[in-house]
C-alpha cells in the first residue's frame, strides 16, 4: 500500500488467500419423449451429474408447473411417476 505523504511511503506485506468453491448447478440427463398406455404406470430413471468437490446431495423434485395428479417417489430409483391423469381435448372453436 502507499500513502499520499511527501515522500510516498509503502508497505508491504504477505498473506495467505483461501479460494473456496462456488457451486456449480448439477446436470440433469435428458429423459426424452415418453409414450404409454392409458393405465400403465410410466417408470423411468433419472439421472443427474454434480461437478462440486466435495459433491452435493441431489434430490429429485417435481416443480409447480408438473401436471396436475402427478407425484414422485424421490427416494427410490429409477423414479415411479405415480400418478397421472391427463385428458385430450379438442380446441375451440370460434
């Protein structure tokens, strides 16, 4: 550091930084299109990549803007979607 005295004076002196890590969003893989059955139960597995040293737990979550009726089962693997209930209809019409 210096000061603004006449004559400038410095001083120095050393330290020690510590970078610690910044978290990394993890990576879900595509899970792709699905086509089942009317009654089946659609099952898949979903798998996911954290690149954080050391690693952070992952927990597998439907947001708010799944299909209504649709649950997870978080703590089983591959994921069961338990429950879906989806009716097609057709667009209105003028």
């Amino acid at each position: 550091m210096t000061d603004n005295g006449t004559p400038p004076l410095t001083a120095t002196q050393s330290l020690t930084l510590v970078v610690k890590e910044v978290n990394v969003s993890p990576v879900l893989s595509s899970i792709g299109d699905r086509t089942v059955k009317e009654g089946t139960q659609l099952t898949f597995t979903a798998n996911a990549t954290d690149s954080d040293l050391p690693s952070n737990t992952l927990t597998f979550t439907l947001d708010s803007g799944a299909l209504s009726g649709a649950n997870i089962n978080p703590g089983q693997r591959p994921l069961y979607l338990e429950r879906l209930r989806w009716e097609a209809r057709p667009p209105r019409t003028a």
